[in-house]
C-alpha cells in the first residue's frame, strides 16, 4: 500500500467509483487505517480540547504562549529549543496529554526517549501522573485502558530492544551480554598484554595508554560507523606528507609539526588492529558494550526495511530528550526509524557539554535535513519552537547566565532565544569575590556556604547545596575549609572516595608496592602521623636515591655515556627512584657512607617503613581482597579511623573501597594489582565526567564536577577556581585528532562541523604546517566555547544564591588575575566595580612563604599535645610515686572498673558506621555483639559466586525493566568470566534457570513504578539505606503499591528466620512510604524466591514503632556521642 493510495480526496474517490479495481484499493486503505488507527478513529473527540482547557480541568497552571504551541503543535517533525529550567519535562508531559485527550494517539503509540535512568524515570513518572489526572477530570469522551503505558527508555535501552529483537538476521547473538566500562577496560587490558606486536613497542607507550586507546578507537569506529580499513588507507596517504618538499629555503629538514602529525597518525594502524581483535573477542565470548548496541540496531534497520516499518506502524509520536547530547550513530539510528513522523525533538546547544563521548551540538541543526530532507529555513523544513521563561534561576542568576552565554548564540547552529525571569521572579543573589590565595579563597566559600546553609527555609527544613568544581583534583583545601567550620558536605562518585584522608593512605601503599617511581605516594607514608619523618631526611633519601640512580645492581658507577643519558631521559622509569633507595636503607650495613644524613630517630623510622612494605610487597600474591585488607591493618589504618574522632567518615569509606574491590573482583576474580590500580585511575576519570543521578541533601554541601551536575539544581550554588587559565583554562591539548588514539575528523559523522587540515591539497610541507598551525587554533576557539557552555551549565544550576570566587595564587609562581567571566560580569555591570582588589603580593606567592615556616610533618595530636602530655606526665608520676597502690578501696575500685569493662565488652560498645544497609538491620538487633565484633575489627568478604550470581540476576532484571522491549542481559563478565573457567558453566546455567523463571512469574509481564530505587531514612538518629528491587502498583484493592525483593538463595527455613528477614521489607515500606508520602499500611511487601518460585509474603510487618524500638534497645547503650 502505497501513500499515494492513502490520501485521495473526495473527486477522486468519484472518479474511481466505476472502477472495481480502484474501489477495492481504497477499501484496503481503509482496512489498513482501521487496524492501525481504529481506536483513534472512533475514539475522535468532537471538538479539540486546547492545552488551556486540559490544565484547568486538570487543576494545572495556565500554559504560557510558548508552552500552548509546543504542548498543541501539529503531528510533523519539530524542534524545541529549550533553555535551562525552562520546564522542558513538565512541557513534554502535557503535550502527550494533549494528544490522548484529542484522540490524535492512542498511549502505546508514544515513546519517549533520553538519556539516564533517572531522567527516563522523571518523565515516565510525569506522563502517568498527567494521564492520571487526566482520566479522573472526564474532561475528554476519549477511553483510556489502565494497564496501557506509554513507552519511557534510554536511548542506548531502545536500541538494545532493536538488536535484541533481530541480532539473529545481522548474525549476531540475541542473548549477547554488555560489558560495563571495568569489564571492556579490562578484556582490552588482557589483549594488549598478550599482543605480540611488535609496532607496540614503537610506539612507546604504556600499557594502561595503549588501552584507552584501543578501547576509545573501538568506540570511535562503532559511533560513528567507520570502517578501519579505510582509516587504515588514510593513514598510508597521510603518511606520504612526509616525502613533500619544504617549500621554505631555509628549512631544509622536515617541519617539527609535520614529523609530530605523522608520528601520532601512524600509531592507528596497530591500534586499529587490537580494536579489531577487541571485537572478536567480544563477539567470541558473547559481549557487546552499549555504544555497539545503537551500531547493531542501525545495522538492522539498514539491512530489514520490515523492522523500520514494524517502528514506525507501532510508534505514532516520538519525543527526543536532551537532543544535543546525542551522538552521531544515535542520530542516524532514530532518522531512519522515524524520519518524516511526527518526531518533537527537544534540546538546547547551550548545555551541550559531553562532545568527549561522541555528542554533538550541531546535531541540533541538523535534525529538519535529518528528518525531512529539507535544510533549515526551506519549505517543508521542521517546525521550531522555544521554551525560554527560566522556572528555576532568580533574575540576577539568570542575568549572569545570560551575560556568559551571549557569545555563542550567534554561532548557534539554531536560533535560541534568552532566557527570560518567570512571572514574580525575586532578584536572588549573584555574589562574586577574588581573593589573594586559595587558602583565603577555601575559607571565604566555606564561611558563604555554612551561613546559607544553616538557614532553615519556611517548612523548617535547611536548603540544598553544592559546589560545582571544573576538577576534583585539587579540593583538598576547600574540603578541609569546610571541615574546619564543621560544614557538613558530600564528594560525589568515585573521587570523592579517593580523596578521603585514610583511602589515599592505603592507595599510596598500594602503588608504593607495585610501583618503584611511585615517590610521591612513599613520601605522603613516610610523612604521615605513621613515621613522621622529617624534610631533613626525606632530602637525604633523595640523594640516596640520585646516588642509586648512577649505579647498576652491583652498586658499580655506570659508564659516563650511559649517566648523562639517564640524566636527560624524562621516562619516570628511569628517574631516581626512592622507592628503591628505601630498600637500599633497610638493607645497608651500619656505617655505610651513604647513611651518615639521616639524622638516628629518622633513619630507625625509615628502616621501620621499608621493613613493612617489603613485607606487604612479598604478599603480593594474596587474593586482592585480602591484600587490600592486610595493608589496611598492617599500617593499622582501620584503629586510626577508629581514634580519630573527627574523621566522621573512616570507616564509611573504608567499607566503599571494599565494594569497589569487591566490583572489580567480581568482573575478574584473578585480577592483579596492577590491573586493579590502573582501573581505578580510568575509573575516577570517567566517573567525574559522567552526570550524577543522586538526589539534593538538604544541609549537606555536595561537592561534584560541573559535568556532573548536568540536570541537577540546588538552592546554593558555589562555583569556584574562576581564574585565568582555570576556568576557563587552555586544553589539554590543541592536537585535536593529531593525538595519540584519535580517530580522525573526516571519518567522524559531524565532520563538516569540525576543522580540516587540508594536507590531500598540499603541495610543500610548509602547507601542511600552515594547515596544521589553523587547524590547532580552530580547536582552540572549540575548547573555550565548550568551556562557556560548561559554565552556563553551573551558573544555571542555582535556584536561589550563587558564588562566583577566585584567588591570584595557589601554587604557581606568577599570580592569575580573574578569569575571563567574572570580568564579563563585571562589565555588564552585575558586579560591582570594586570587586576584585588588587593583588598584595605580585611578585611572590605568600603561601610559599608561609610554607616555608609551616610544621611539617604535621602534629598528629594537633592542638591535644599539651593536654595529652599533661595526662601521661600525671600518669607516669602516679605510677614512681607508687600513690595508687594499695588503700581501702583500691580492691572495690579494681572490681568495679573490671565489671564495667566486661560489661562494655559484652555489649560490644563500638562507633556504629554512618550508613547502615536494611540487609543487616536484622543482624544490628538479633545479634550486636557479633556485629560489634566485627565492627572493631572489619574483614571484608570476596564475593562468592552465591553473591555474584545474585548481583547478575538483578542486574538482569533491572535492565529488563529498563528498554523498551525485552532488554539486554547485562553480565558486565561475572556469568562467563574473562578466564572463563569450567565452573562457571554451571553458574551460567543456573542464571539461566533463574531468568526462565522469572518469566514465568507473576511480575515478568508487569511495569514497575521503581526498580533498583535507593532510599535513606532516620531511624532513632541513625541513617538506613535502603535499596528496593521492584515497586509495583498494587491490583488487589487493599493496597495502593506492592514492593518485590528478589532473593536467589533459599526461602526462610521456619517461622524464626522469615520474622528476621521480614525486618528488610518493614524497612523497605516505611522508607516507601516516606518517599511516596502514602500511609505504610496502604503498602504490600512480599519476597519472591527465583530458585524455588516461590512467593512469601509476612503475615505482618512491623511499624515504625516497633522498628524503633528493635533498634533503641539493641544501640541504646551506646551514647549518641560515640554513635
């Protein structure tokens, strides 16, 4: 059936009514429209409801001008440019309502589609609501079924619905399992490492260098469906620049950025080839990542016209979240699913700030050509809408973003209109300060943040609060401002675990026993309240150190030649090691030359240390987990976390690093050290660039990148580091794909947006370094744009009070005046004149002065000593005057103080953990003293496959909820290990088990309200966490939702063990409850037990009280003081 045949008017149909032929076609038209649309048809309203009507039905506020024409424009491709907190969500929502109301869709027929989890959650939730209310207003003749639901994903969810569904046509396995970014890292790692290239070695470059690469080239040829072989042809042509003549006279060898260019180019060829060995490997053991997944689902809808027609009859209106982060093989993707439908893409190039994971502004401008053939501006193009009134920013914060954002609108490859204050908008505050150094910049965003966060707002609860940072690298000095002023705050994701004093003491360890160039680390161990060895031996270890360096093994000076090549070498490899120099120490006899600079306190100290971390160094070999735990008590880390009375979060964070050792295992459970710290560094890296999904806490100061705060917004906003050179600050490097790993521009499918090096054209090298020389600043100019959206992004975060600060010096030795946007503020006159002071000291930084008095090491008792001192001095004279022997009551005195300490033994008086999971609430009050116990001397577990086979299932199922249809089974590598050992054939077996069992069940054809949804509650002052699998809306009647715990081991044993377990689901209603604002008892819970089918629901759980009052008497002789 044609379309032609779809749309006749009236003359034609008579024109045709003589002919049989004719008649019967329009009859199957006919047919057709029914099947597809018959419900619509009949169900047509007999008048249109305008947005206005539907939100005074629906009890909403009035839809401006601007949300009336998106909320009722027509059903052809369109596009939204949306500002920040311009209401884009809450928009899309009543556009969907809007169209089921008016019987133009039926709700299966849309699907909505974005990028996290979270926001896929926000606006699926938001949706149900609208249709909610909708239904319950009557306002429409139009009858909705209840167990219908719009279709919410992920974009990368969506396309692993489509390759899921026909991997089989594309030969390629359905039930492929997706690598998380550890597991890829890691299969790529063990590729590297047993490659026999030889061009490796050329290129001289590590093996965790070589890695990124391979991996980053994958994803490039897999994003943008490049081929390798014809990277591979390009880079033999580029490779001839080089035989070009000079074209200068005066040049007579070849031009230093021509010879870099070719060099870094013609690193491709043996990168292509373990990306190429990456995917057949992947392919072999049945992986996939997630930037294949949209790659294979294009392949499908290249290769099947019947699946893009099957889309396109089941999908009627498309909605496209967040379109400027998409990447180019997503773009390609959804244009040849819907191109030509009614597709509403929303989006806005001003916050388009991932570009280093394939997204692409430009893709915005390209969405009419992309979906109706039409460039923007000609007939037939699509249709632009806006959405500009700010709902969030006050006017003065939203002026500043304004001010900072107006130098790219004009090259906005679409028109964005400015941001423009809500209706009653209060002018807010827009508060900017330059202070004279980091350390007085530190106390002065500490001092700002602690006043406003202290204020408590008219229902009496505090604000939210953050401080956005273009790096986690170096805010050690504003978190320890934060500490002196006793403000409480939270480092978001993997860094902030990193940066906590005691996890950078047992990393150090880590990499001072795997790594003799890791000096930095030995000198934080040598220095710590540990050894406290002092800067006069630390020297003297250097020079330890530069005298080994000049010697072979035999302690024998090296020949001349051979020193002064060490000398000018920059591989750390080959610098002094003190590492080395260390054992040198330990091992030198009494009296050698080499010794006489240690002062004796120092040189014990020192031998001390080397004799420990030689010993952890020969355990090397232990499983991770138990070396990790052995380093952690050697250098008694976890009874320093324990006596230290301000570090609130030791043992917290030593029990997150034990999860993240505990992960990687699970990924390989033969991994070594060596791979695990390497992981770690990719890890922390990734993690501070991807967006952050954990929710505001009120009173605490969450502390986070930039990038990561994309979609997020907080009452208090402090952004600071707004320094010349910082933010904004030069790129790391103006190469652009000139780089080692990088796929090269013409190869990329937003190409025509990205400089060219004209080098086919070039006919003398000196073109090519003209060409190269552009090529360089192009990228420049690109890197400070993204820098201006990147602070657009944190400016707009604030909804009430924002900090713009800055200081001249840290630790450079020139000081840094404001940077560029704070002196644009200033000039618009939204700062005052007066604002930034001059710099006192221009000549020298006055923090090296002032470390040049500082105490170092550091006094670990602090301002304590002299009490401390006093007590012992009272102690030790108590003892040589013999005064508390003997007396009257020295025999009762004695009893009395052993009855209470067996007392505070048996009731294992101990500092209970800042968190505590709601799986081990049952142990906390059936059995404190075991977990008192266990609390003063932790052990962690390896994962067992028992857990990681349950870790796997809900994964499994999590995803499955997560796409559109039928979803990917992520493995991320624990069912079928990378050393894939015969065992674990049995536990894929029984995952399988567990998956067709699951089908079967009651929930498997559901849509749950939540899925792996995480929840705090208070509990008698103690926070619980509680992670809940599965919320359902309830069917019986009595109940308004139904909450699932999945459980893949046995089913309770008798009545006792089912009324502990039932203490997790009590938990996991209140904390519900809480979140849902419904009352507890309008709550199921039940557990489902995969390996037996088995569903068991508690005669009663228990209530707050009672919870209460489990907790108090178990915790209650433990003083809130110590808690």
């Amino acid at each position: 059936m044609t379309d032609e045949a779809t749309h006749v008017d009236d003359e034609g149909l008579l024109e045709w009514a003589n002919d049989e032929a004719a008649l019967d076609l329009v009859e199957q038209a006919f047919s057709l429209a029914a099947d597809e649309h018959g419900d619509e048809i009949r169900q047509r309203p007999a008048r249109t409801l305008s947005a206005a009507e539907i939100a005074e039905a629906l009890g909403l506020p009035m839809p401006t001008a601007q949300q009336q024409a998106v909320i009722e424009a027509p059903l052809r491709p369109a596009i939204v440019v949306a500002g920040a907190g311009s209401g884009k969500t809450e928009t899309m929502a009543n556009r969907v309502v809007w169209l089921l109301a008016n019987g133009h869709v039926r709700v299966p027929e849309i699907l909505g589609l974005t990028f996290t989890r979270k926001a896929a959650g926000e606006l699926a939730g938001r949706i149900r609501t609208r249709i909610e209310q909708l239904v319950a207003s009557r306002v429409t003749e139009v009858v909705f079924d209840p167990f219908e639901a719009p279709e919410v994903a992920t974009y990368n969810a969506f396309a692993n619905a489509i390759f899921r569904e026909n991997a089989l046509l594309i030969g390629r396995e359905p039930e492929s399992a997706v690598l998380s970014e550890a597991s890829a890292w890691q299969l790529a790692r063990r590729l590297v490492v047993t490659s026999t290239d030889e061009r490796l070695v050329e290129l001289d470059k590590g093996v965790d260098a070589v890695t990124s690469a391979v991996v980053a080239v994958s994803r490039a040829l897999s994003e943008n469906v490049a081929d390798p072989t014809e990277v591979e042809r390009m880079v033999e042509g580029f490779a001839r620049i080089a035989e070009l003549p000079t074209g200068n006279g005066r040049v007579k060898e070849l031009y230093a950025s021509v010879r870099s260019a070719v060099e870094a180019v013609g690193s491709l060829p043996p990168l292509l080839d373990l990306a190429r060995a990456f995917a057949d490997e992947k392919r072999r053991r049945g992986f996939v990542e997630y930037s294949d997944q949209v790659a294979f689902a294009l392949a499908v809808c290249e290769r099947m016209p019947e699946v893009v027609a099957d889309y396109r009859r089941r999908f009627r209106v498309v909605l496209l979240d967040e379109y400027q982060d998409t990447s180019v093989v997503q773009t390609r993707l959804l244009s040849t699913l819907f191109a030509g439908r009614p597709v509403m893409a929303v989006g806005d190039p001003h916050q388009s700030i991932y570009g280093w994971r394939g997204a692409s502004a430009a893709n915005l401008g390209r969405f009419s050509s992309d979906f109706t053939g039409e460039r923007r501006g000609d007939h037939g193009a699509a249709d632009e809408y806006a959405l500009s009134t700010s709902w969030r920013n006050p006017t003065r914060v939203l002026d500043a973003a304004n001010v900072l954002v107006g130098p790219l609108t004009a090259a906005s490859p679409v028109h964005v209109e400015q941001l423009q204050p809500r209706p009653g908008a209060v002018a807010g505050e827009l508060t900017a300060v330059f202070e004279q150094t980091v350390a007085d910049e530190a106390d002065l965003v500490a001092r700002w943040l602690g006043d406003r966060v202290r204020r408590l707002g008219p229902d009496g609860s505090p604000p939210s609060a953050a401080m956005l940072c273009r790096s986690l690298k170096k805010i050690d000095v504003f978190t320890g401002a934060l500490d002196r002023h006793g403000i409480p705050y939270h480092v978001l994701g993997l860094g902030g675990l990193l940066e906590q004093p005691v996890i950078a003491d047992l990393l150090s360890a880590l990499r001072v026993m795997h790594d003799p160039t890791a000096g930095s680390e030995l000198i934080r161990l040598l220095t710590g309240a540990k050894w406290r060895v002092g800067p006069k031996d630390i020297a003297a270890l250097r020079d330890v150190a530069s005298w080994l360096a000049e010697r072979d093994h035999r302690h024998q000076k090296l020949d001349p030649e051979l020193r002064e090549r060490l000398r000018r070498s920059v591989a750390g490899e080959e610098s002094a090691s003190l590492v080395d120099a260390l054992d040198f120490v330990v091992e030198a006899p009494a009296g050698h030359s080499r010794l006489d600079g240690f002062s004796p306190p120092g040189l014990e100290r020192m031998r001390d240390a080397g004799r420990r971390l030689d010993h952890l160094r020969s355990r090397a070999g232990l499983d991770l987990l138990d070396l990790v735990t052995l380093v952690q008590q050697e250098l008694l880390l976890d009874i320093e976390v324990a006596a230290n009375e301000t570090a609130q979060l030791g043992h917290a964070s030593l029990d997150a690093f034990a999860e993240q050792v505990a992960s990687y295992l699970a990924v390989d459970d033969q991994a070594t050290l060596g791979s695990f710290l390497s992981w770690l560094a990719e890890a922390e890296q990734r993690d501070n660039l991807a967006p952050r999904s954990e929710d505001p806490e009120p009173g605490t100061v969450q502390i986070l990148t930039i990038h990561g705060a994309k979609g997020l917004e907080w009452d208090v906003v402090a952004v600071p580091r707004l320094v010349d050179g910082e933010l904004p600050g030069p790129p790391q490097s103006r190469k652009g794909w000139l780089s080692f790993g990088q796929l090269p521009n013409e190869f990329r499918g937003d190409s025509a947006e990205l400089p060219v090096i004209a080098w086919r054209t070039a006919e003398t090298q000196k073109d090519v370094h003209e060409s190269i020389a552009a090529f360089e600043e192009e990228n420049v100019a690109r890197h400070l744009e993204e820098q201006r959206r990147l602070i657009y992004v944190a400016v707009t975060r604030a909804k009430e009070r924002l900090l713009l600060s800055g200081s001249y010096w840290s630790t450079q030795t020139r000081p840094r005046g404001p940077g560029s946007y704070l002196l644009e503020l200033q000039e618009a006159g939204l700062l005052p004149e007066d604002a930034f002071p001059d710099c006192d000291e221009p000549d020298e930084n006055p923090l090296t002065l002032s470390a040049a008095t500082v105490s170092w090491p550091l006094e670990p008792l602090g301002a304590r000593r002299e009490r401390v001192e006093a007590a012992a001095e009272a102690v030790r004279r108590a003892r040589e005057s013999g005064a508390g022997d003997g007396g009257v009551y020295a025999r009762d005195l004695d009893l009395l103080l052993a009855e209470r300490a067996r007392r505070e033994q048996e009731a294992g008086l101990v500092e209970l953990p800042a968190r505590i999971p709601a799986s081990r609430f049952k142990d906390y009050v059936t059995d404190p003293a075991g977990v008192a116990a266990s609390l003063r001397r932790p052990m962690p577990e390896r994962p067992y496959r028992q857990t990681r086979l349950g870790t796997l299932f809900h994964q499994w199922v999590e995803d499955r909820f997560g796409t559109v249809a039928g979803a990917a089974d992520v493995l991320d590598a624990n069912a079928a290990e990378l050393d894939d050992p015969a065992s674990d054939l049995l536990e894929a077996e029984r995952f399988e088990e567990l998956k067709a069992t699951f089908e079967r069940s009651p929930w498997s054809g559901r849509s749950p309200e939540e899925v792996e949804l995480e929840l705090h509650i208070t509990l008698a002052g103690q926070v619980i966490v509680c992670k809940l699998d599965a919320v359902y809306r309830a069917e019986d009647g009595r109940h308004d939702y139904q909450i699932v715990d999945w459980k893949t081991g046995k089913a309770p044993r008798d009545a006792d063990d089912l009324e502990r377990k039932q203490l997790q689901l009590a938990l996991y209603r209140l904390a519900f409850a809480r979140y849902a604002g419904v009352d507890p008892e309008r709550i199921d819970a039940v557990f489902y037990f995969v390996a037996d089918d088995r569903v068991i629901r508690p005669e009663r759980l228990y209530a707050e009280e009672e919870l209460m009052s489990l907790w108090s008497s178990a915790t209650g002789f433990i003083p809130p003081e110590r808690r």
